[in-house]
C-alpha cells in the first residue's frame, strides 16, 4: 500500500536528532524508511542546548543523560516522539509530554540480558574475592589462598525486583546450582524453583547474595540504607545494576568496613560524570572485594543494536501508521491500514464530548469516515481516523476547529 509509506509531510523535511551515541542501527532504520536529515551526536546536550536545538525537530533519540523537561517540552512545537534508547524515561518530564501530545517510547526489554549475565559474573567475582587478588597480582604480590572464597553453586541469591531483568537473573542463577528467593512488591509469578518472600527483611537476612532490580521511585530511594543493612546475613554480598539512589552508599561503605557485609557491586551511582574521561568519586572507592563499574549494565553490542532496532521501529510505526504501542505518554493504539483512505491522528484534552464533536464535524461537511479507533488516559485522548481521500485535507483543518484539541497530523 503506497499510501502506508509515504506520510503526507515529505521525509525528506522530517528532522530527526539522536543524541549520546545511539546505535548506527537506528540511523540504518530510518535511512531505510526513506528519511535523509538525521542528526546524531556523540554526547548529551543540558537543557539550554536542547531548547535550542528541539524547535524544528521531528524525532528525537535520547539515551539517560539528557534531560527531557518541561521547559524544552514548551519550545518543541514539531516534536511527534521522543524514543528513549534505554530502559528507563524517567529522563522525559512525562506528564509534559503528555500535555503536548508527545508519544513517548522506551526499550524496556533489550538490554535484560546484558545485565543479567554481568550480575551473575559480578556474583562469581566477588564471592571469590577476586578484585582483591587482581589488585595485589597488579602490584606484583602473589596471593594464592582459599580462605574467603567460596563457590556458588548452594548458595541463596535475593532477587529485589523480580521483573523482565530480575526473573532472567533468576533463570541463570539456578542453571549453576543456586537457590533462588526474591521479593516484589507486586505479585511475580514465579520460575523454576524460584521462592518469594513477604518482606525485603526476610530476603536479606537469608540471602548470601543480594542483588537489585527496581526502578528509581520515591519508594525505592535509600531502600538498602543502615536500618536494612544491620539485618544482612552476616558476609553477604550486595549488587546494584538498578539505579543508583537505591543504595545508602556512605551506609553500604560502613556495612563493608565493619565486616557485615564481604564485599559488594556497584554499576550505578547517585551521582554520575557528564562524560567519559571526568573525574568521579564515590564512597565506595578504596574498599576491599568491591567492583565497581561505570553504569555498564547494559552496555554490550548485542544490547545496543537490540535497543537501536527497537526503539526505531517504534518510532517510525508512529511516524507512519499512527501506532503507539509501548507509549508511556499518548495511549496505545496498533491498528491496520485501510485501504483507498488517508489516515488522521487527533490528540485531544480528555474531556466529555470531544468524539461527539469530532463526529458532528465531519458529518455536517458530509465527509465519510471509512475507519475511527478511540484511546484515552486520564489526561488525554487519542484518535485515528480514516476517512475520504477526496476530502482528508478539508477534513484535518476541520478537526484543528474541535474544542481541546492538542495535535492534529494528516498521516497520509
């Protein structure tokens, strides 16, 4: 269906701006789609940057250092989607973008496995007190013991967050011999042999590694702090490839230096430098058995192609079908083409009478809709239509007219 793959907007006039680095898989994806001006740049740009940047943009593809606010919100007047090539959005100021009709889309299962397979590396590591030896095999003292090492194979893991990274980390713990017990504040449907537990005190008191996966929440900040620690099984190991204000840090620092727990993992920080090559510090430095790393999780090939193809095709099934599946902002609507119709995406305020009025409008100018798909939120509201070829143009200025209107987009 020709009309499918050209929208009514000329690609060639359609701006997209990918920021941090993203994949060269999502350039490819939407060079393949028919789109020529992309930008894409190696580093983050500050809010300042941004506004300057947005007024003309399109598409734009952020990893987690740049900040999506409401104030560059306000000076994005062509924006359609923001794609965020990571797992998380809590960089977009979401209920702006909302307000602005701006679909929002994420990668919340790409990298799952990258962060998996280094936890459980991670866990190998530190209960065989390696970066101690490493540290002495650099300086040139040779340190071959046994004591303090242990293997994995018996132990219990505590899983905090059994979601799509917590449940895979699950999956391979028990393939090497480890008990498995996790806590949730949902209902998580357990696999293998996996054991919840009812409280985050229960998990840690047996668990002789813990390891978290939860989002960054009001909930969630400072979750492992002093109170939590004094209940850790004495040489516990504590791992977070989360998010880095879940762990009291300066209290972790204490928990290792008093020997309740043997040693730890930090992949990510409360504070984290702007770019490669800046000075960081960290609690955490100069203490025995820990491994830290630079918010890395995620951080392989195979996870940033995944995240690259992903996120594109999201994007450009918006761009040129309407489609918003995985949208944390504009509700989710996947539909089918119609043959012989343009298509016609209306975002409205979600208040009583807008599909009505929308209906009046069109019948009253006696233009046939073929095709009407409604989604809202509690905010807004999402509409689709297909209607007359003949009369599409006539109908998108019309619809511009209706009340509460947000964003209208003739398709195709």
């Amino acid at each position: 269906m020709s009309d499918k793959k050209n929208t009514s907007y000329p690609k060639e006039k359609i701006r997209v701006l990918l920021l941090e680095n993203i994949s060269e898989t999502a350039v490819r994806h939407f060079r393949e789609a028919g789109y020529t001006d992309i930008r894409k740049l190696h580093g983050a740009m500050s809010e300042e940057e941004l506004i300057s940047e947005i007024k003309h943009v399109h598409i734009l593809g952020i990893r987690s250092k740049t900040q999506v606010t409401q104030k560059v919100l306000e000076n994005a007047p062509k924006l359609q989607a923001i794609g965020c090539f990571c797992i998380g959005v809590n960089q977009v100021n979401l209920k702006a973008a909302t307000h602005h009709g701006v679909t929002v889309f994420n990668a919340p299962y790409s990298n799952t496995r990258s962060v998996a397979e280094l936890v459980i590396g991670a866990s190998v590591m530190l209960i065989r007190r390696i970066p101690d030896k490493n540290k002495k095999a650099h300086e040139g003292i040779w340190m071959k013991e046994a004591k303090g090492s242990y293997e994995l194979r018996g132990k219990t893991l505590g899983i905090i967050g059994y979601g799509n990274i917590g449940s895979q980390v699950s999956i391979l713990a028990e393939a090497i011999g480890m008990k498995v017990i996790y806590y949730d504040i949902a209902t998580r449907m357990p696999l293998g042999n996996a054991e919840p537990r009812k409280s985050l005190k229960d998990l840690v008191a047996q668990s002789d590694i813990i390891t978290l996966h939860v989002p960054e929440t009001a909930q969630t900040k400072n979750m492992i702090n002093k109170a939590v620690l004094k209940n850790f099984k004495k040489g516990s190991i504590l791992l977070n490839y989360a998010r880095g204000e879940v762990v009291d840090l300066d209290a972790l620092r204490q928990a290792i230096l008093d020997g309740v727990v043997s040693g730890a993992g930090i992949d990510v920080f409360p504070w984290e430098p702007e770019k490669n090559g800046d000075r960081f510090q960290s609690p955490m430095q100069d203490l025995p058995n820990v491994l830290l790393t630079p918010h890395i999780g995620g951080s392989t090939e195979e996870a940033q192609q995944n995240i690259g193809e992903d996120v594109a095709q999201k994007l450009l099934q918006c761009l040129e079908m309407g489609m918003t599946t995985g949208s944390h902002t504009v509700p989710e609507l996947s539909l089918p083409p119609q043959e012989g119709t343009h298509r016609i995406l209306h975002i409205h305020n979600n208040v009583p009478g807008v599909l009505s009025e929308i209906n009046t409008q069109l019948s009253k100018h006696k233009i046939n809709i073929l095709a009407q798909y409604l989604k809202t939120n509690e905010e807004i509201g999402y509409v689709v239509l297909d209607v007359d070829k003949k009369l599409s143009s006539h109908a998108s200025q019309l619809l511009k007219q209706v009340k509460e209107t947000i964003k209208v987009r003739l398709l195709y």
